[in-house]
C-alpha cells in the first residue's frame, strides 16, 4: 500500500482548496494584498515530498498498515470461501442447513465491513499524526522566507496561472529544510 501519493494529494487539495476559497471569497482584498505587496508561491507537494521525514512517515505508516491489510486480505478470503460455499449448495439441501450458510455469510460480511470500518479510520488518523508536524514545518519555513523577503502572500504554485521565477520560493525553502 502506497500512501506517498495520498499525502501529497491530500496536501495539495487542502492548499488548493484554502486558496481557491481565498481566491472567489476576498477579490477587492487580493487585489489591494497585490498593490501593497508581493505575491509568492511554492511547490508544497515537491518540498513535502522530498523531504526526508515524508519517507520516515511513510515508512512508519506502511508498517502500520501491512498488518491491518493482512487481517483485512484474511476476512475477505473467509468471506468469499462462505459465498463460495453457500452458492455451491445443492438445491435439495434442507431449508435449515441453507439458512444457516446463509447465516454464515451474512456474519462474515459483518465482520468484514466492521474491521473496515473501524481500521480505515485508524489508518487516517495514523496519517494525519504523521503528517502535520511535518507540514507545520515546511510552513514555518514558508513564513519565514516570506515574511524575510518581504511577501504578503504566498500560495501553491499548482494554482498559479502566470508569474515569475524571482517569486517562487520553492527552493528557498528547500535550502533553508536543508534539503538539496
């Protein structure tokens, strides 16, 4: 299970969404936000991704998953061996004998959709735990960059229309996480 590309994702879309959100909320401010200052962006999916405590997390996180898809791979093959088994029975099998593979399954599939449901979120928050010192620290150096060289304003580079390379700050911030 790879989660690399759902942190990233999940990380751009927040970004995403928070800018657009800025973006059609605040436009007479965003306009006078450009007149009194400077507009940055960065590569937030890059720098998260090369940063060395993503892999750890990911890492830490597959570790903590594996088992859980395990127990899940085993629930579904005991579900599927009782579907399996109840289609095979014989149209002269006794009423009670049916009802009661027919119980069966309905057990198993209880099981199954139970463990899901209660490990999925398990997994999520395991996730997040992972994940937000890690984006408290890119956005500390973001701020820091920012606020350095003079920024009011910084986004993610994914919803840049138009602008200049002198304003994106990707790779400041990568050398200041001491990241090459």
């Amino acid at each position: 299970m790879n989660h690399s590309g759902g942190f990233i994702n999940v990380s751009r879309r927040v970004i995403l969404a928070v800018a657009l959100s800025l973006l059609l909320i605040a436009p007479p401010s965003m306009a006078a936000t450009q007149d009194a200052g400077k507009v940055g962006v960065v590569d937030y999916g890059k720098i998260i991704q090369q940063m060395p405590e993503t892999k750890q997390a990911e890492t830490t996180l597959q570790a903590t998953a594996a088992p859980l898809q395990k127990e899940l791979a085993r629930l579904n093959m005991e579900y599927q061996k009782a579907v399996a088994a109840y289609r095979q029975l014989p149209a002269t099998t006794a009423k009670a004998a049916r009802d009661q593979k027919e119980r069966d399954v309905n057990l198993k599939a209880q099981a199954l959709q139970k463990y899901q449901q209660e490990q999925g979120p398990a997994v999520e928050k395991k996730q997040q735990e992972l994940l937000t010192p890690i984006r408290d620290k890119v956005l500390a150096a973001v701020k820091s960059i920012a606020q350095k060289e003079g920024f009011t304003l910084v986004l993610d580079k994914g919803i840049q229309v138009y602008g200049t390379a002198d304003h994106d700050l990707t790779f400041k911030v990568l050398n200041q996480l001491n990241i090459k």
